[in-house]
C-alpha cells in the first residue's frame, strides 16, 4: 500500500504512514482530508479494540477506511479508485 500511496502518487494528496496519534498508530493518513487508511488481517474482523479506537478518530474529525490484506494484494486498482472516491467526499 506504501508504494501505492507514497510520494504524492494518488491524486498528489500527502500521505503519512506509520503516524502515532494519541495511544494508537495509524497505517496511513492523509490530514489534509483527514482521512485514515487501515489495512488489515482477519484478527480485526470483531475487535472492540477498533471500535474504540474509531470513536476516538471520528471524535477528532477523521473517516476511517479499512481495507483487508487480501483485497490491497490481489485488487490494488479497486483500493485505489475506493481511497480517491473517499477523498473526494472530503
């Protein structure tokens, strides 16, 4: 996904990877759109850990969109078009 986002490459938005924000790290952010991007494995498919943490990005203004592993590996383009649709709503 790095490789994807990096250097301006979507749509020249700036995005973070790896960002501490408060108790958490996020994957990947854009802060311009406020906009947070999680890739994750089958071990967040029920997490309440998540649920919190959601709560506590929304509260701070920020969209949380999660991708599975499976879908940023066999389906980047889709990733992309989805993360650009997000974006744009911002």
């Amino acid at each position: 996904m790095w490789r994807l986002l990096r250097d301006r490459r979507l749509a020249r938005f700036k995005f973070r990877r790896q960002v501490p924000f408060g108790n958490f790290i996020l994957d990947f952010v854009c802060f311009e759109k406020r906009l947070v991007i999680e890739v994750d494995g089958s071990q967040h498919a029920s997490s309440t850990r998540d649920e919190a943490r959601e709560a506590v990005l929304i509260a701070e203004g920020f969209r949380i969109a999660r991708y599975w592993n499976n879908d940023v590996l066999q389906q980047p383009s889709a990733v992309l078009e989805d993360i650009i649709v997000k974006l744009a709503e911002r």
